[in-house]
C-alpha cells in the first residue's frame, strides 16, 4: 500500500531522518523496515545532487522519500520532486496560504502551479505521462507545526486539499513560547493536544518528531493519537547506541 494511501486511512507508519549523505546510511535504515525517511536538507549539509543519489538508493529498497525543504519555495519544491522524491515536507507552515502554496509547487495544472521539466522522475522524458498519473496518486505534502502561530491557525492549515499529514516541530514549537525544549511544560503539552485535536477531527494523519531514539516515549506518541511518527535520526540512532554499547563494554571489563 503506498504512504498517501496509508496516510489517508490514518495507518500507523513510523519513519525516520537522514542528515548523513552516504548511500550506505540510507540503504541500512531503509532495509530496517521503516515505513519512511525524510531526507533533511533544512538542517544538514545535503545537496540536491546528494539528495536524488539518496532517492535513488530509497526507490530501490521500495522505501518512500520526503524531503525536508529549507523553505517553502516553489523553486526548491520542484527541484527535489523531479528528482524523483515522493513528497515534501514544508518547514514553518504558519497559515492556509502557506499550505496552499506547497501543494501548488507538488502539483502541476490545473490542480497546482509546477512548472514541466523531464528529469528522473519523469524517466529523463521517457515516461512524462505515467509520472503525471503516478503524482496524483502517490505525492505525500506534509507541513511541519512548528510556531506556536500555527497553532493558532491549525483549522485552516489543515483544511487545505492536497494536505496529506502534518508533523510537529518540538523544539522550535517550544522555542517560539519561550519554552524552549521544555516539551512537557503545560503550555506546550497543551499547543500540541490543540494540534493533535485538529487533526484528529480533520480528518488528516499527523505526527511529531520523536528525536531521541526512545522507544517509551514513541509508545506515548502512539498511544495519545500520532499516527505519522518521526524516530530519532541517523546521527542520534548511531551516537546513542554506540555510547550504550561502549558503556556497557566498559562496565562489564
């Protein structure tokens, strides 16, 4: 079943980040079993040449890529679709116009506003058709609540059509009520429950960012109602298990 799919009918699916640009790093998360990855060119030193070798390792262990932009422009939205990613994820959605406008750069008229190239997703011109077909059904648009003004306009974010998922920011959530990283403050547990509400009443699968590789804490996301999940990264997964393991080595010397 593809994710949009799965998205729809509010299916658990649990995924996960990659900052690192070796091919081996998102072939060994991939073959893992994760449901998704997200491709991080916000906060990473990724490129977009680094980004489609990377789509192209996922596509071929049938794992989907979204692509964490560094904002939501047209330009860079269009860049990583052709290059064959299968959705993005919109950082700093603050408003419905700002969701409008992501779904509009996925899409190409009359649903959207995407300029026509022939890149690999369109099998360098050979197959524009079938791509036209396999966007409407398979594109993924997911928007990062990640400003406590988001908050505020949740309803009208998440009503936007071509809005697959959204997922919450933590830390600059938390930052922007000067409450930064204090994730279990009241204020913040209740923006989030706000968030989380919408959704739930909306109609859209949503998620947060699960950033420390803590299986406790994933187990509480779920059991609250996230059903779109982000697990640590790949840097947190591998500092946190090699500190665990060479900490236990060195107990048991």
């Amino acid at each position: 079943m593809q994710l949009k799919l799965k998205l729809a009918q509010a299916e658990l699916t649990i995924g996960s980040w990659i900052t690192l640009g070796h091919p081996a790093i998102a072939e060994i998360m991939a073959s893992a079993g994760f449901d998704w990855l997200v491709l991080d060119m916000e906060h990473s030193v990724l490129e977009l040449s680094e980004v489609q070798m990377l789509i192209q390792v996922l596509d071929g262990q049938q794992c989907p890529a979204i692509v964490r932009l560094t904002s939501n422009h047209p330009d860079q939205i269009k860049r990583v679709m052709d290059a064959g990613a299968t959705g993005v994820m919109v950082p700093m959605v603050m408003s419905a116009a700002d969701a409008k406008a992501a779904v509009q750069a996925v899409y190409y008229p009359p649903r959207g506003q995407r300029g026509v190239g022939l890149a690999r997703a369109q099998g360098y011109g050979a197959r524009f058709q079938e791509y036209r077909h396999w966007l409407e059904e398979n594109a993924v648009v997911v928007v990062m609540i990640e400003h406590i003004d988001a908050v505020n306009a949740i309803d009208s974010i998440l009503s936007v059509e071509g809005i697959d998922a959204y997922i919450i920011g933590p830390y600059d959530l938390s930052s922007s009520m000067g409450r930064i990283s204090e994730f279990n403050h009241p204020e913040v547990l209740s923006a989030i429950e706000q968030v989380l509400e919408a959704g739930n009443r909306l109609g859209k699968s949503g998620g947060i960012h699960v950033v420390e590789p803590e299986q406790n804490e994933l187990r509480q996301r779920i059991a609250a109602g996230f059903n779109f999940i982000g697990y640590g990264m790949d840097i947190r997964i591998l500092d946190t298990l090699c500190r665990s393991h060479i900490q236990s080595i060195r107990a048991n010397l």
